[in-house]
C-alpha cells in the first residue's frame, strides 16, 4: 500500500504542484495553462518550476503546503490545507467544515 501510494501520489500530486493546478482548475474553472500561470505566480516561480520536485520540496515546506513525508515541525493534513487556501485565494470545504465543527465547540 505504501508503495502503490508513493507512486500515485507523484508529478500529479503533492510532490510538485499537480494538486495546486488542479484545486484552480475544479474551484475556478481555469484552463490547465491559465492554471499553471496562476498557481507559478503566487508562488513567484516559473510555470516550467511547477514540475520540479527539488523546487518544490523546498517551497511546500517553507510555505506550509504539506510534503509527501512528514517532516517535524510542518504543517501536515487541514493545516496545510488552510495555508493553500489562503496561497490560493480559493475556498476548500474541508476546512469550512472544520471551520464550522470548531465554532460549535
């Protein structure tokens, strides 16, 4: 199992910015090369960095975007989740679910 989810979590997911190209994508509807453009810009890289897994080793943990191995002391799960949120200016309903469990208690 770890294995098939090393793999399936790689150059399209959080090893590099696949899930953050995605998120604009599905939440605003974006063309993938708008969504390239957005998401490299609000990171200040170039749309070609967006697929370098030694860049952005180096940018999801000094922005608090979650790595694919847990490193100490770095936002992991919601926590990350709430940092792309705001990176992005979007709006994920898992962290307004949170949001709204926390109100209630």
């Amino acid at each position: 199992m770890a294995i098939a989810h090393f793999v399936a979590s790689g150059m399209g997911g959080i090893r590099t910015a696949g899930d953050l190209v995605a998120r604009m994508e599905f939440s605003k509807r974006m063309k993938v090369g708008k969504a390239k453009e957005y998401v490299a810009k609000k990171l200040g890289v170039t749309p070609f960095d967006l697929s370098d897994e030694y860049v952005f080793r180096d940018l999801r943990e000094e922005r608090g975007l979650g790595v694919i191995t847990g490193v100490p002391k770095t936002p992991k799960g919601i926590a990350a989740k709430m940092n792309i949120e705001d990176l992005l200016d979007i709006k994920i309903n898992s962290c307004e679910k949170f949001r709204q469990y926390r109100a209630k208690r």
